[in-house]
C-alpha cells in the first residue's frame, strides 16, 4: 500500500525536515491552508496530513472545518501541530477531526514514532476492507443460493407499495408466488393469510418501537392462483439507516407438507388420549414370572412415569420389600389353585397393596388379578387393573392411629379426661383413670356426682373467673384453655391446666362440655423459678435490665402525668481494681455497693442492676429537680466513703422521662442514661459527680459517633479529598534557611466541615483506626518530599508525627523503612515527630524502638517536651536527636523576665547530651530574638508561616529563598 503524506506549515525548515525525515514515503508539501486544499484536489491518494495550526491565509482550523465537510476526505488521518503552550488549540483540532497532536519544537523522534504508529493503522484499516469485501462477495453468493427464502427491507408501512424492499433471493419469489416488484407493490401484509394477520403486524410494530430485536411464527402466504403456503417466518431488526428508518430481515421456510402431516396426528392424538385420559385405572399384564408385557398411558396419571419407564423397572424398584413378599406369596397361592380341576379358571384376586411412585413416594393401590390363558386354558401370564386408594387407605390408618393414640394418651395422661354437663357444679357424665393421681379421688366418686363435684375441688377463689371464662369461650365456640388450682383429697393444692371445648347440638345449643385436665404445679414452680431469674441478677439480686425494660415499657404508656426518672450510678472504674486485686474482690465490692443501695429503695424507689457494674434507680412520682439532686447527692456520699480507700469514683447519671414524647423508647432512653453517666465519670477520676442528661450531650456523643464513622471510611477508602495533610516550615536559626516541614494532618468531610485534630486523633487512637491513618499521612507525606526533591529542594526534609499506637507494633520500623524504598525517599530527609506520652507505656522498650529507627538513618524528634511524661532530669536518658520545645515555655517568653525564663536551660541541656533543640509556636519577633540570642538550633510557628498546602508550600520555599538572598545583598 502506497503511503502519501501531506505536510502543510508555513515554516519552509520545518517542512524540509519533515520531507528529509520520512524520504522513505511519499511526501507532499504546502506553504498555508489554500495551498494544502489545493494540493488534496490535485492529488488522489493521500493518506496522512500533518497540519500547522497557525498559518497566513487559511488557519488549520478552517481546512479542518473544510474536510471536516467534505465526505472525500473522510479517511484522511490529520495530525496537527502546536506550541507547548496551546491546549486548547489541541482539544479544539481533536474536536474538528484530528487523531493526534505533536508540540513544536517538533522531537523528531517523538514524530517518527507517531507517523509510525499511524502508518501502520492505515495499512491494517486498508486490509480489513479487503477482507470486508471477500466477506461481502461470500454473503452475496450465501444468499442467492439459501434453500430458505430472505428479503431484507426498510421500515415503512407493510400494507403501501413504497419500494421497502431492498434485496430479496429467488427462494422467497419461489415460496410467495411473486416477484419482486409485484412484493414491493402489494405490501406483505396484503398476500398474508387473514387469519394471520393481526399477531404478524403486532410483532411487527415491536420491532418498530425496539420493544423487541426479533420474532418469528408460522403464517399463510395467499398465491396469486388463492392457494395458500405455510411458511415459518423469523424477522429480525438490523442496524438502523437513520433515526427513522429501520432494516429488517426476513426468513421465509415453506412448511406446507410438514403442516398438514401435523394436523393428520394431532387429529389422531385427539382420539387416543380421549380413551386413555378419562381412563383412571391403570390396566396392565405380566407373564408368569411377572415382568410387565403392557401398561396402559394411565400409569402415567396414576405413578407419574411413561409406560416404557415402567416395564424397564425391577419389581424391587416397583414395590416396597414386604409388599412384594406379600404378592409373591399370592400368586403362589393361587398357582397352587390351578391344580385343583373344580376350581373357577375365570376367578380374579383383589388385594390392597403399597407401590412406589416415580419420586420414590408410596401410593396404596387396590389390584384386581385374573389369569392370562391360551386356547387350552393353561395360565401364561397375569391380567389385572390398579386403582388409586392412597386417600381411603390414609383415613382408615390415621383412624386406627387416632384410636390407639387415644388409647395411650388416656392411660399416660398426666391428669384427666372428661365429659361434663354445663351446670353449676360441672357434673361429671365421664372421667378418665388419671383422675385419681390427680386429685386423690376414684373417677366413679365423681360421675353424677356420686361423691362429690368437681366444683368442690376448684379452689374457691379461681371458681367465678372459670365459669365467667367458659361463657365467654361457648358464646364464640372457641377453644378453651385456662390456669387454676385445685384442693386434693389430701388437702395439697395444685396447679391445673384445663383445655376442652363445648359440644352443641343440632339447634346450636350447649350439650356437653369434654376435655382434659392436666397437672402443671412442676411447670408453675418453674416458671416462676425462671422468671425470677429472667428478672434478677443472679449475684446482687436486684431486678436486672430486661424486667427494667418491662416496667418501662408497661408505664411509658400510662401517661397518667407522674413524674418519672432514672438514675444510674456507673461504677466502671470498679473494673480497673480486678487487675490488683482478682475478681472476687471486685464482685464482692459491688456486692456490698449493692447493699448500701438497697437501703434507699421503697414502693416509689425502684432498684436495678442494668450491667455487672451498672445499677439504676427508678423512681416514680418525685417532686421535683431538687429531689432528684438531693438524692443524687446522698447515693454519691453512702458511696465515696465504701470506695475512698480505693481511690476511684463513678459517675451518676440522671434523666428526668418526658411520656409526651411518642418517638421516646426504653432502647433509647437507657442510651440516654448512660452517656450521662459516662459524661459523669469524665469530670472527675476520684469522686461521684452527677450529670443530667440534655441535648448538647447527645449532640456531642453523635458527633463524637460521626468522626469515628468518618475516620473508619477514611481507613477503608483507597483515595480521598477527606485526609490531607498540610506543612508547616522549619528555619534553621544557623543558616536561616528552611531545613524541614513538619506534616500536619487534616480532616475535612462534607458531613462534619472541618475536624480539629484534638478531635479527630485521640479518637483514632482509642479506635486503633491511627494505625491505616497513619500509614497514609506517611504516604502523602512521602509524595511531598518527592516532590521537594523534584522541585530542586533535595536537602529539605519532613517531619511526621506517630502515635505511641503505631509505635507500638512490632513491624512498623520495618514497614516504615520498606516504604521509603518502595517510593525512593532519601532516609536523611525523614524524621519522625513522638509525644512524651509515648514514654508513659514502657519506656525502656519505647527507647529500643528510637534506637533502631536511628541507626537506618532516620532522626527521631521528641514533640512537646517539657510538659509530659518526661522530666528534665530523665533527658539524657531519650535516645532522641532533637527535642521539640513545648509552645508553653515559648508563650511564657512574653510575661516573663528573660534572665528568669528556664527556656534557655532547656536549649543548653539539650546540647550538653547532644540534642538539638526547636521552638514552636513561635508567633513574636521578641521570641524568635531570645531563642537567635540563646542559642536555639531551629524554630517554627505563624511568624514565619501557618501550616500551608502542598502548592502553597512550594511557593514559600521560592519566596523565603528571595527574601534571603536580598537581605543578604
């Protein structure tokens, strides 16, 4: 294939290179636009142009526009040339057509490579339309030569002659009767059958809304002779020519014998299933050694299998074990008759049977046998018919089951049966034998009231409620069922459950009473065993929180206008002594809390033990808030003086129940609860406190439950705008330059707005989330040193802050490490920023973890010193480099005399153990001239800079440079 490459610039060099570059195609140039038209109208074949943008006369724009509209030029590849600084002019060209784009100065490798790439795409489209016409010659050759017939057409209306026929094969003129011009004029609605009509054109209008891509059946064509073919017809939707018109195909097949075959069985069919489908038993025959010979259709119905499954089946297969023993052994029977010469030969067996179905199921059938015989009357096989009975057979067994289990159940009852007269005493017509367990007296004694009623035995209190609960059961004949006691011959009372119902005659008026009465004193003793322990804790005691929930739920819908509260007392700092002294210390500390507690509970002063270390008060009709305070107050002094010698505190939580609030649930109120309690124990570490609940406090625990929803989706996600870090720079006092930043993270979510870190990281610490945080504060931090280093800036370095919680896991020096190869971070420009805190845990371990970080290479800063967990006097100890001042002795710079602030004691202790030191929060000339004065190795804080972004601290660097260098000219 010939390649022919137009070259349009105004820069004669330019063209000439491109021209010298590519001698191995053929080359064209022109000077401008007019010119490059001009040399498309002359030239046939050309491929490939390469287009300036910027040119005298007619702009590369306009000649885009041009073959834009030009359908010759529809396969011609531009490229267009453009300055470094025009995208976009680049978007534009692509947008008018162009494939590519190459930026002057032109790379020439850069364009070699392209014109390339581009070539190759050229010769690759130039053969696959050969292949597209090979294909094309194949489908032509496919299609005349189909032995089904196929037209395809536009979407027009199938009833007008409109010439919708765009191609048709000379199969379909065969099986239509017509040619092609006599289909395009008729239409093909107007040659189909009528009776075929109406389901063809609704299928067809599918097609047309798209709200199907194809759809086929059998229909007439009329002949022009009025014979009628059937054909089997699929049509299918093609790509649409334009948003109006739609190609279709059609496939004809001529069905006419195969039809009329059809109708000629059908029609047969018809008569052979009347008989056998309205045939409920099924006949069949076996020869002597009963394998099935025959089987009528019905076995089908009857077993749900085909004949031929049936007489491929083994006997065992057919019968359950014992049911085939059983015909087996009829059958003998019965061949041990035919010896006997007076016996009747037309004589048949009928006997019930179990066989199995074609799901494996049993079904009971009744079979009727007679013998097979030849013309001499001697047996050669079995006859016979088989009926269904499973339903009958069931009923009959489930009645002899319902009277043995009857049998069972009234010599096992725990208690007794009965019949009984409605009437005031209950008069016994019938009683069953457990009636002497039961009650101590003999059944007879009560019959007739021989002896005694039954209305004696009732306990007299339960003796109005069972009647009253008996007539309202017979006035709508419902089951009865209901609990009392009754007084033994012995004179013991029991637990009784009576269920029965009334028996009505035929006018609907009560007849008789009949059920059972059982004995369920056990399951009462139970019962109420259980539901003492469902209601109480089982060490204090005390009703627990589920029967709590119970009574609150039950008087939340009183509203009756008493004033409700609870009070909780946590004593969960109780927890913290099991470690000193075990768990049976604490128990038994609770235990005599529990005490203390009881004795300010009455009728209107309930007491609860919610959880181990949990209890509540619930009280009802109070006075007023100062009730509540005063007896808040009492419970903290009975019990600061039981834990005093433990140096621990709780919390007491009050909540004052609003019953007019219909949201209000006892789920949420307890939450409510205990947030005040919680919100309690944080005032103060040693005493009780008392906190009422108000909506501030569910405000700040929401959002407290928000960052923590935020900071976990932050950890999970992969990217994010919600994490971002921010840099604040270090000056090196020295040089006055800046040597580092420290890495500030940020939270920002659309939810929350802005999340101050004293917010947002204690909560990542307690929730370990810090440790996936903090990997990726690492990781954008890391990104910005690259970017320092690209910037020109390789010998300025990052500080990052971890917590003591990252610190703490055994692999993070190595991950720490490994990720500053994995991202060729110099280790020199690293250093990490730990809090005093850190050496609260365990500091000789902390210690070791420094050490290791810093013989890598990486500097270990120690944040905030001065005000922590670290004393002056441990400070040679730290196995840090540097020591961070804490902001506190930099603000006390201001109201204090010089000569007395022991900040300068700091920096000289500092560098006697070979620390340097940095000062932050650095805000007042007057500080950052003591620290120059003093001797303080770097600095930080709004006086040089806020805490910047990315960009933003580039910038800085180039300003702070300038600066410099101006001063020091």
């Amino acid at each position: 294939m010939l390649i022919k490459i137009l070259v349009v610039d105004d820069s004669s060099s330019d063209r000439m290179i491109i021209k010298n570059m590519f001698s191995d195609y053929s080359i064209l140039t022109a000077s401008d636009g007019l010119e490059a038209m001009h040399m498309l109208g002359e030239h046939e074949g050309i491929n490939l142009m390469i287009l300036d943008l910027n040119m005298p006369n007619m702009d590369g724009f306009q000649v885009l526009e041009a073959l834009k509209a030009d359908e010759r030029f529809r396969k011609l590849r531009i490229i267009v040339l453009t300055n470094y600084d025009e995208l976009d002019n680049e978007i534009r060209g692509l947008k008018l057509g162009a494939v590519d784009y190459i930026r002057k100065p032109i790379h020439m490798e850069s364009l070699r490579a392209r014109i390339d790439v581009h070539v190759e795409l050229l010769r690759v489209q130039h053969s696959l339309e050969q292949i597209v016409e090979e294909q094309t010659f194949a489908f032509d050759r496919i299609f005349e030569e189909a032995p089904i017939g196929i037209a395809i057409s536009h979407n027009r209306d199938p009833k007008c002659s409109d010439n919708t026929i765009v191609r048709i094969n000379s199969e379909y003129e065969k099986i239509t009767g017509r040619t092609k011009e006599e289909l395009n004029n008729l239409g093909w609605a107007n040659i189909t059958h009528p009776d075929d009509l109406q389901e063809d054109m609704d299928n067809f209008r599918k097609l047309q809304a798209g709200e199907i891509r194809n759809y086929s059946l059998e229909k007439r064509y009329i002949k022009p002779d009025g014979a009628v073919v059937w054909v089997y017809l699929v049509v299918t939707a093609l790509a649409p020519i334009n948003e109006n018109i739609i190609n279709y195909i059609s496939l004809i097949q001529d069905i006419t014998s195969q039809k009329a075959v059809k109708a000629e069985l059908i029609e047969s069919e018809k008569k052979y299933r009347s008989i056998t489908e309205n045939m409920s038993d099924m006949v069949w025959q076996m020869d002597l050694n009963m394998k099935t010979t025959y089987i009528s259709p019905s076995v089908e119905k009857l077993l749900g299998e085909s004949p031929e499954e049936h007489m491929q089946k083994k006997l065992e297969d057919k019968f359950p074990e014992h049911a085939l023993r059983k015909i087996q052994s009829l059958l003998l029977e019965e061949m041990e008759n035919e010896r006997n010469p007076q016996i009747d030969k037309n004589r048949t067996r009928t006997f019930e049977i179990e066989h199995y179905k074609a799901d494996n199921t049993v079904v009971w059938i009744e079979m009727n046998v007679s013998y097979i015989r030849d013309e001499n009357g001697n047996a050669v096989g079995y006859q016979g018919s088989s009926r269904d009975i499973t339903e009958r057979k069931l009923a009959e067994i489930a009645l002899m089951e319902n009277e043995r289990r009857e049998a069972v159940l009234l010599s096992n009852l725990p208690g007794l049966a009965y019949r009984c007269n409605c009437d005031s005493e209950w008069t016994m017509q019938f009683v069953s034998e457990g009636c002497y367990e039961l009650t101590g007296h003999i059944p007879e004694s009560l019959v007739n009231n021989r002896d005694l009623s039954f209305n004696d035995l009732i306990v007299p209190e339960y003796r109005e409620a069972l009647r009253s609960q008996w007539e309202q059961i017979l006035s709508k004949r419902q089951p009865f069922k209901y609990e009392y006691e009754i007084t033994t011959a012995s004179g013991e009372r029991k637990w009784v459950l009576e269920m029965g119902q009334g028996v009505y005659n035929d006018e609907g008026e009560v007849e008789a009473l009949e059920g059972i009465i059982l004995d369920i004193s056990d399951r009462k003793e139970m019962e109420n065993r259980l539901r003492y322990i469902t209601e109480h804790d089982n060490w204090t005691g005390l009703y627990n929180r589920d029967y709590l929930e119970v009574v609150l739920n039950n008087d939340l819908k009183k509203r009756d206008g008493l004033n409700r509260a609870v009070i909780s007392i946590n004593l969960s700092k109780v927890q913290l002594l099991t470690a000193n002294y075990g768990f049976h210390y604490t128990q038994n500390l609770i235990k005599t809390a529990t005490g203390i507690l009881i004795q300010y509970c009455s009728d209107n002063r309930l007491l609860f033990q919610t959880y181990e270390n949990r209890f509540v008060f619930y009280l009802i009709d109070y006075k007023g808030k100062n009730e509540l305070v005063e007896f808040s107050h009492i419970i903290a002094e009975a019990l600061e003086t039981l834990f005093v010698t433990e140096r621990i505190g709780g919390g007491i939580g009050i909540l004052k129940i609003d019953q007019d609030d219909d949201e209000i649930d006892v789920d949420l109120l307890l939450r409510r609860l205990l947030i005040a309690s919680e919100r309690a124990i944080s005032v103060s570490e040693r005493d009780f406190e008392t906190c009422f609940y108000d909506a501030e406090m569910e405000a700040s625990v929401n959002r407290e439950r928000d960052i923590k929803k935020a900071l976990y989706e932050i950890s999970q996600s992969e990217q994010g705008e919600e994490l971002y870090l921010q840099y604040q720079p270090i000056i090196d006092l020295h040089t006055d330059s800046i040597c580092e930043f420290e890495a500030l993270a940020r939270i920002r979510t659309e939810e929350l707005g802005q999340v101050s870190p004293l917010e947002f990281i204690p909560m990542a610490e307690k929730t370990k989330l810090i440790i996936p945080i903090g990997e990726k504060v690492i990781i954008n931090a890391f990104h910005f040193l690259n970017k320092l280093k690209d910037s020109g800036y390789d010998q300025i370095g990052v500080s990052i802050n971890v917590s003591v919680i990252q610190l703490l896991k055994p692999d993070f020096p190595c991950m720490l490490i490994e990720l500053m190869r994995e991202m060729q971070v110099n280790i020199r420009n690293v250093s990490i920023e730990i809090t005093e805190s850190v050496f609260a845990s365990n500091y000789d371990y902390i210690n070791d973890i420094i050490l290791q970080l810093r013989k890598s290479g990486l500097l270990v800063y120690l944040d905030d010193f001065g005000t922590g967990y670290s004393s002056l006097a441990r400070e040679k100890e730290l196995k840090v480099d540097c020591l961070k001042i804490d902001k506190y002795f930099i603000d006390r710079l201001l109201d204090t005399d010089p000569n007395k602030a022991i900040t300068s004691d700091i920096i000289s202790m500092a560098h006697k153990h070979g620390h340097c030191t940095i000062a932050e929060g650095v805000v007042y000339e007057g500080q950052l001239q003591y620290l120059r004065e003093n001797s303080c190795d770097r600095v930080q804080g709004y006086l040089i800079s806020k805490p910047l972004d990315e960009r933003d601290a580039l910038a800085f660097i180039e300003r702070y440079n300038t600066k410099t260098s101006a001063v020091s000219l």
